[in-house]
C-alpha cells in the first residue's frame, strides 16, 4: 500500500515521502496515528510541498549552524576543576562538563553526544574538541582547563 508520510519514521522514511509499506502496517499504525494518508494523484501533490519545505528547513538549520560552528571557533571555552599541584587533574573532563561550560559561556545548546574527544583531559591547559553541530557542520572548540 502507497502512503505518503506526514512525520519522520525510523526504518520507513522522512517527511513527506510517498513509500510502499504493508496494509497491516498502513491500517494499524501508520493511518490511526496520524503518521500517514494514502497515496493518491491529489496527495501527490501534497508530498513535493511537503518535500520542498522540509529542504528549505534543513538548509536554513544547516546555514544556522554554520553560522554557530564559526561563532564556537573563534571563543576559548573556559573550564575549571580541581587539579594537583603538577597540573594533573583528580579525575577528567568530559562530554557533559563541556557542553555544560558551552551552553554557560556563550549560550550554544548543543548535545553531549556530538562532542568528540580524542583522549581523557587530564591535565591543566589549552586543548581541541571538535563538536558536530549539524550533518556535515562540525566545530573545533578550545577548551581551557583551569585549578579551582
């Protein structure tokens, strides 16, 4: 059974999408959620609106978030913890202390899990990470470890 989708279904298909799906599938789930409506030459039309919209979405979210990565390049993210007197940290930081130290400083909400860092930070001082901000839009942060 044709359906065209009306939200994002992991393993079917995005927004918008006319696809094939089971009529088990189309009847009791995807039709009674709202998910979907069958197929016809008037929703046809319906799904090139639909497709055209969410390409004008994703490529404003995409320059957005250019606009973000350049913004998150250029600012030394400040982070402190507590620290021995050889400059080695009790501990390390990590993803969510980061995103924490980001959102804090400059405002940027971004998910811990786009953070990417190579190996534990451990000691005081200036390093690299480098954060996904959208598909195929990622950032290098500076982070700068500081003792409390």
């Amino acid at each position: 059974m044709k359906v065209l989708l009306r939200s994002d279904i992991k393993g079917v298909g995005r927004r918008g999408d006319i696809v094939n799906v089971s009529a088990g599938h189309a009847r009791n789930f995807l039709l009674p959620n709202d998910l979907a409506i069958v197929a016809n030459p008037g929703t046809i039309a319906q799904a090139e609106v639909m497709r055209k919209s969410r390409e004008q979405q994703i490529a404003a979210d995409r320059e957005s978030a250019r606009l973000v990565a350049a913004s998150l390049g250029t600012t030394v993210i400040t982070v402190s913890a507590k620290a021995g007197n050889e400059g080695r940290l009790f501990g390390s930081i990590n993803a969510a202390e980061i995103v924490k130290a980001i959102s804090e400083q400059t405002g940027v909400t971004i998910d811990r899990k786009s953070v990417q860092i190579e190996a534990p930070l451990r000691t005081l001082g200036e390093h690299s990470v480098t954060a996904e901000i959208f598909s195929e839009v990622s950032a290098t942060i500076k982070i700068n470890i500081v003792a409390r």
